[in-house]
C-alpha cells in the first residue's frame, strides 16, 4: 500500500480544512491523525515529536500550512548546475546574450 493511499484520508481532510487553516494557522505545522485535525505547531520538530508521542506507530500527516506545494516531476526531467559545462572540459566563463548566442570576450 502506497503512502499516499494510507494517508489519504489525512489528505482530504487537509485539503477540505485548506482556507480554514490558511487563516488560522498559516506559517505552522499542522497534525492530521485519522481523518481529524489533531493541533498546530511551531516547528515541524515538535509536531512530529507530539504525533510519534500520540500516534505511535500509526500514519499520521504533518504540513506546513501556506507552504508551496510540491510538484511532482517525471524522472526523465534533469537539471544542470550553471557549471556542469566546465566538469566536461568546456568553457567555465562562458558569457551568452539574452537569446544564448556567445557574447565576444574582451
């Protein structure tokens, strides 16, 4: 069973909650345990210790309320460093226009 699939209910009550807890207690991190809003934290460190305390070995959900979601990405997505060229041999100064062509070196 996925993480996702044991959380689900967790998530949904999140998501249902959202502009409530935007309001509230945006910036905390927020506890979800069994579908129901469990408490707000100030640091993802005391609610996990809270819910570990409270929950044991059961799932439970932490968030950030007002963080930026995340986005899942295909793993055939690949980002470069700004000096991944100069690893291969190639040019680490390498200076470029606005549209990518070489700007002359002076």
């Amino acid at each position: 069973m996925t993480a996702k699939h044991v959380l689900a209910k967790d998530i949904a009550a999140f998501e249902q909650m959202k502009a409530e807890l935007l309001q509230h207690y945006n910036g905390k991190f927020i506890v979800f345990h069994d579908g129901q809003f469990q408490g707000s934290f100030d640091s993802f460190d005391n609610a996990a210790r809270d819910a570990v305390k409270r929950f044991r070995d059961t799932p439970f959900l932490i968030r950030q309320v007002g963080a930026p979601e995340v986005m899942p990405m295909p793993a055939s997505v690949r980002f470069r460093t700004v000096n991944e060229n100069s690893r291969r041999g190639g040019n680490r100064s390498r200076r470029v226009s606005a549209d990518n062509r070489p700007l002359p070196r002076w």
